[in-house]
C-alpha cells in the first residue's frame, strides 16, 4: 500500500510540475480575477454554484475526474471539488475553451451509449464501466483537456474553486507557507557561490 501511495503522489507530482508554470504565466491576469471572485463567494459563505455547467453536466464532468484522480487511502478528485474549479475556470481565464466541453460531453454521452445502450448517462455507471468509456476516448482533445483541467484543479491554490482544503497539497507534502530554510539551491551549496 506504501508503494502504491509513493507512486500516486510522484505521477500526481510530475503532472504538475509539467502543466504548472506554462499555465500559470499563460493565465495570470484573469486568474487573479478568478480568485477575486472565489474569494468573495467563500468569504460570503455561500456553497458553490455552477457558472458554466448545468448541474447534469457537472456531475458527469465530476465523474470523469473522479476516474482520473480517484479516492483510494487518500483523496481524490472529488474531495478537491476539482469539477468547481473546471467550471470557474471555464467562465473566466479559460472561457475559449467552453465550446470544448459542450463538444465534448456530447461525445462522452455518444461513447457511453456505444458501449452500454441501456445507460442512462456516465456518472450513472459504476466504477468499471466509466474506465472502460474513457479508455475508449482516452487518445481525444476532449478526455486530455479535462484531464489537465483535474490536475491543475487538484493541484491550484483553493481560492480557483479546486484543491479544497489543499488535499492536493498536502498530498505532495507541500507546505502552504513562505517558511523555507536555505539551501533553497544546488549554488548555495558550492564554495565558490558563497563568496
């Protein structure tokens, strides 16, 4: 079971660090905007209400993540409410891509009814059936984007709506603070870096 813990949070740490830093610099304006926004709600107390979803939408969206990032002995995808930060996103820094979804849904509906006729929707598949539809669209834009929007979702700071109460973080083992003792580097190690 160590194993398996040990290798999640190393996949989950390079997939991060992978999409991070491009995505970041790519979006900060209209990020801050987001946080602004999801600040206020949370500051308000009021419980999530979906932007760009409908709420039949969210839950498949919310079961495909699941998938991606299940819940085993640590959380998953649906303890960071990684389907709220897609739907923020997807009303702000990433509103170009809301055609995609719309498109995409549909072709998860018509992947779904291929392989199980008398289902009435993905999210209403158990476990087994939902891997076997996404393995069937697993090489789309559709399943790769949602893919990377779980991802970042788990992994963004939780003012964007995902990562709630920082289960992705504390998944990693990073520590939400500006606390960090030296050496920060490989350069404060060598002689010559110290002058």
């Amino acid at each position: 079971m160590h194993t398996r813990r040990t290798s999640r949070r190393a996949f989950l740490s390079k997939s991060a660090s992978g999409i991070g830093a491009a995505w970041l610099a790519a979006n900060h304006g209209a990020i801050a905007t987001a946080q602004e926004f999801v600040r206020t709600a949370a500051a308000a107390g009021l419980p999530h209400v979906y932007a760009f979803f409908t709420t039949e939408e969210a839950a498949e969206i919310e079961a495909m993540t699941a998938e991606i990032i299940p819940t085993d002995d640590t959380p998953g995808a649906l303890e960071a409410r990684c389907v709220a930060f897609i739907d923020r996103a997807l009303v702000t820094f990433d509103s170009e891509r809301q055609a995609d979804y719309r498109k995409g849904l549909d072709e998860l509906s018509a992947a779904t009814k291929k392989l199980y006729p008398s289902a009435t929707r993905f999210a209403a598949l158990p476990s087994g059936d939902r891997i076997k539809v996404l393995t069937s669209i697993e090489q789309t834009p559709f399943f790769d984007l949602v893919r990377v929007h779980t991802i970042t979702g788990f992994f963004a700071d939780p003012v964007h709506g995902g990562n709630h109460d920082k289960v992705g973080w504390t998944l990693v083992g990073y520590e939400d603070s500006l606390e960090h003792e030296p050496p920060f580097g490989y350069y404060d190690a060598l002689p010559s870096a110290r002058g």
